[in-house]
C-alpha cells in the first residue's frame, strides 16, 4: 500500500512511502490536488518507496504528463535503486523527460 | 486469393507445424489462416530442414495490410509467429513499438526456449508438475500486494537473494495485475517447487491474451499493462503461456540464481 503525506516546503512535496502499484493513481491524484491551483512546481519524492511495478511507473508518467500540459512542473527526487531499475527497464526518463529528475 | 482481414485490431496468432505433419496445429488464438495452409507449411519446413529462423512479409496488394510472419525451429516442430497488420497503424503514438518489434521480441524468446506456447495438451501436462507450496486468490489490487509479500517470503526460503526475489516478485505482479485486470477479476496464483527452480503459475478465466497491450508504454492509454510483458520476458527464466477463450495461464520458471546467458542468446 502507498501511503502520501503533502508537506509545503520551498515548494510542494508529496513524501511517497509503500508500494506503487495499480492501487495508487486515485491517492496520487488526490494528493496532488490538495496542493491546489497556483503551484508551478511539485516535487515528489520516493525515498520511502519499497516497490514499483508498471503500474505504478504507468500513473506516475501519466501525472507527469498532464501536469505538464497544465503548466506545472513535476520533479521527482530520491529515487531508490529498486525503483530506479523499473524507470530504466521502462524508458521512463526519455518519456517524461531527464528535467523531470534533477540530479 | 487472399481474403483481406476484417477491421480486428491486430491480434498475434501462433501456429505449430510437427515435423511430417500434413497440416498446421492452432495453437494461439482462431479463424481462418492469416495465408494458404500450403505456403505456410512449406516455409515451416524449409526452417525446420535447415534449422534457421525464417521471417516473411506478405502484403496484401493493393491494401496498406499485410502479415507478418516468423517461423521459428524448436526440435521436433516449427512454431509460426503472425500478426496481421496494418501499416497505417503499425505505430501507435510516438512511444508504442512498432507490431514488428513486438514480433520480433517474442520470436526471439521463442528462438531462445525462454518462451514457450503451449497447447492444451501441454498445459496439463505442465501444470501435473511440482510440489506445492502456496496458493493465493487474485480479485484485486489488495490480493496482488499480499501475493507479492506471500510470495517474497517463500522465495526467501527457497534461496533466492534479495535482487533475485526482487525481480521475480516484480513480474509476478505484472501477470498478476494483468489476471486482475484482464482476466475477468477471480485469478489464481500458485508457488510450486520444482527441480529446484520456483515455478509461479498465474491463471485466470478471461477472454484471453489481448496479446497488442502487452507492449504499451507507461502512460499510455491504458496505464494498467505498460510494458508487463517486457519486464516478464526479460527477468523470467522460462515463460510458457496458453491462452484462449477459456482463459490464460501463464507459467513462470525461475532459478534461484540467474544462469549464465547463452552466448545465441
């Protein structure tokens, strides 16, 4: 299970932690919504992510492209080995776009 | 006389030539044959005479479709790989592979015996194996998560390090997910033990493969199957599918430790 906690910083970040899977596009979404109109930047932040599949790779490349047709800049941050291999295997940094991950 | 194909979206169709046979074995998905069973049967023997792997194109003239075909020599038969497509929509969107690459991806699981299709017969005989040693329900998201740590755990005892659970545990979810989502909604998991390797048989009672999804990238339109069998067919030992109106079993072998690669592979 994923769990979200929304903490407004310099910018908005969403702290992930648990499993990204088929289950989180609906706590994904609302999450981001609560950081509400006006933002120009989210960051999310994967540290606490024990497990992506493509599922869950599959939401967070949707969100990130249509946060970016909405004006709003998606980065993402601490990525884990576990999840940096799926992002790799799926290609996920051309789709999205390197931006997306700062290093 | 070629019969053009109806408006279907592209389907992938798997056919079985046994060495001396008089005519092919339907092994996935049906109707009429994509050609004339003559030609199919001559080039399914030419691969298997001389042991090479056979592509061929055949347009239908004066259309945009045509199919696409790979016969591919194991042993004793030839199994015959076809997509019938339509080069106007042989790419979907800038990031979804082109059905060539899609064919061409799983003629070469085949080539390499990492993917097997299996008939009816085969699949019984397949699923007699083993021993054992759990078995979990698949109806949603929740029972994919406790399939994952079920499954994490028992691999732990059968010895695999943590990056090996790590990835077989990945593409388990990956059939799962695709048994909840695609497969009517009352899938089946089992973990068996067998000659030292851990098979996981995924099943379900849908409609069959919609073998197109397989390959689409995250975020496409369906973000459900990005790219599943991607990630299976490149993790997974042995791969064995059945699939069909009844239902689709897939069978997932896998070593405890990754064999060293073959050098045709």
């Amino acid at each position: 299970m994923l769990t979200a906690r929304l903490e407004h910083e310099q910018e908005p970040v969403i702290y992930l932690a648990g499993e990204m899977d088929l289950d989180c596009v609906d706590l994904l979404r609302e999450t981001v919504e609560k950081v509400g109109e006006g933002a120009d930047m989210i960051i999310l932040d994967f540290a606490d992510v024990t497990f992506i599949d493509s599922s869950g790779t599959g939401i967070f490349v949707r969100l990130c492209l249509d946060l970016q047709v909405a004006g709003v800049k998606l980065r993402a941050r601490s990525i884990p080995p576990v999840v940096a291999q799926v992002f790799d295997m799926l290609k996920v940094y051309a789709l999205v776009g390197d931006e997306v991950f700062p290093s | 006389m070629q019969h053009l194909p109806s408006r279907r979206p592209p389907t992938l169709r798997v056919f079985r030539y046994r060495d001396g046979a008089t005519s092919l074995q339907n092994v996935v998905g049906d109707g009429d044959l994509p050609l004339p069973e003559a030609d199919l049967l001559k080039w399914a023997r030419d691969a298997l005479d001389q042991q090479t792997f056979v592509a061929q194109t055949v347009p239908f003239e004066g259309t945009t479709h045509s199919n696409e075909l790979c016969f591919i020599p194991r042993d004793d038969h030839c199994d015959i790989l076809s997509i019938h497509a339509d080069s106007r929509r042989r790419h979907h969107g800038d990031h979804r592979r082109s059905l060539l690459e899609i064919l061409n991806d799983l003629a070469a699981a085949v080539a390499c015996g990492r993917l097997r299709f299996l008939d009816p017969d085969e699949l019984a005989q397949e699923l007699a194996l083993g021993e054992a040693v759990l078995e979990c329900p698949l109806t949603d998201s929740a029972t994919v998560a406790t399939a994952r740590t079920d499954v994490t755990d028992a691999l732990e005892h059968l010895g695999f390090s943590r990056e090996r659970r790590e990835e077989t545990v990945l593409c388990l979810s990956e059939a799962s997910t695709n048994a909840v989502m695609h497969g009517g909604g009352r899938g089946t998991l089992r973990l068996m033990r067998l000659d030292g390797r851990a098979r996981m048989v995924v099943a379900d009672r849908g409609p069959g493969l919609g073998f197109m999804n397989w390959f689409e990238a995250p975020g496409g339109s369906q973000a459900s199957m990005g790219y599943g069998y991607h990630i299976i067919l490149e993790h997974i030992d042995d791969v064995a599918l059945s699939t069909g109106p009844g239902g689709t079993t897939l069978i997932l072998d896998q070593h405890p430790r990754r064999p060293e690669v073959t050098p045709s592979c």
